[in-house]
C-alpha cells in the first residue's frame, strides 16, 4: 500500500531532506506521480530550482565542500530571515520533515513507523535535546552544520523509531580479557623437544 500523506512537511522540506540524506538505492519519494506532481508544481511556482546535473557531487570535486553547501541551503530554509538561530518550533519542523521522508520512504503512516508506545509528540520533544542539549531554546547556525554532519538519517531518527543505527562492536578487547602472558612459568633451562621416533611400517610385515 502506497501512501503519499505528507504531514506537515512541505515539499521543500523534503528536497533539502533528500539532499542531505539520499536514500541507499537512488530513488526518490518523488518518484511516487503523486509526490512528483507536488514537486512539478513547485518548480513552476519558482519555489523548487529544478536539479540539474551541476548539482550532483562530481567525484572531482571535494565532498565536504559541496556537503557544506548543501547544510549551508538547508540552514537558509529554516532560517529564513538570517538570524543565525533557529528557535525550537523550527528545530521540531526540521526533525519532523526528517520523519515525514522516512515515513514517505517506507511507504507506511507516520503512526506505523513511530516505536511502540511513543508518539510524535513525545519523539519531538526527544529530538529537539539531540541539537539543544542544554536547553536554552535556540540552536545556532554552527550546531546546526555540525549536527548534520555527525549523524546520519537513522541516528537522527533515534527518538522516533527507537533505532540508534548499528552497534560498534570494538575492534580491540578489553585489558581484562586479554591473555596475560606474565602468568606463565619462567622457564630457566633450555627446551627440550624429545626425541623423534619413527615407525617402521615394515616391522608389521613380518
């Protein structure tokens, strides 16, 4: 079943989402004819710059560059009057058009990709400490480029769908758990190998 309820979200919201976080196989929620006459419309409105092939990362061209220009666009649509801080209700609008494109991409209501016994309310609330851990109310435009480029799309979503993304398992053991070699005896003489005996397969025959 294909659902193209896009909550809240505008359509924007979700090309700038979709820029920053492109989904593993290369499509698009607007490869749905429904969203893609959303987005055409957009466009036409002059409110979407259609995409062209300059806007793809060249693997000629420095990731991280165009990756901060991207943040840098994303910023400018939640903070559209330049302030330099987003206040929290633009913080949740964010989180929430991060959910609306998961939500769009697994083609399920934003109520079925919520964890059990959470709700939307609740998993905003959690979100908005993610980028304000302390509180004060506005996140700065620095937190904000920065956020983005720590987490990725599952992470981001940790305080809707309950997944924090893959476990590290570390690569190296504990102290504790590695054999101690000083526990063996000291051995004080030369070693002794034995002495090798051969069998005399033809000692059988006789």
């Amino acid at each position: 079943k294909k659902t193209t309820n896009m909550g809240a979200a505008s359509v924007k919201g979700l090309v700038l989402m979709e820029t920053i976080f492109p989904s593993v196989d290369g499509s698009t929620v607007f490869d749905d004819p429904k969203m893609r006459q959303k987005l055409m419309a957009e466009i036409k409105k002059g409110k979407i710059k259609p995409q062209t092939t300059s806007d793809e990362i060249d693997v000629d061209e420095d990731q991280d560059t165009k990756i901060d220009q991207q943040a840098q666009e994303i910023w400018s649509y939640y903070d559209p009057k330049g302030l330099g801080t987003i206040n929290k209700k633009q913080v949740q609008q964010f989180f929430g058009d991060c959910f609306t494109l998961h939500c769009l991409r697994k083609r399920q209501k934003e109520s079925e990709c919520l964890a059990p016994g959470n709700s939307k309310g609740k998993a905003l609330a959690a979100a908005v400490v993610m980028l304000d851990p302390s509180g004060a109310g506005n996140v700065s435009r620095q937190q904000f480029i920065d956020f983005l480029n720590e987490v990725d799309l599952v992470e981001l979503l940790g305080p809707f769908t309950g997944q924090t993304g893959p476990r590290q398992i570390p690569s190296r053991l504990n102290q504790n758990q590695l054999f101690d070699h000083t526990t063996l005896p000291k051995d004080t003489g030369k070693v002794d190998f034995g002495e090798v005996k051969y069998r005399d397969y033809n000692a059988s025959l006789e």
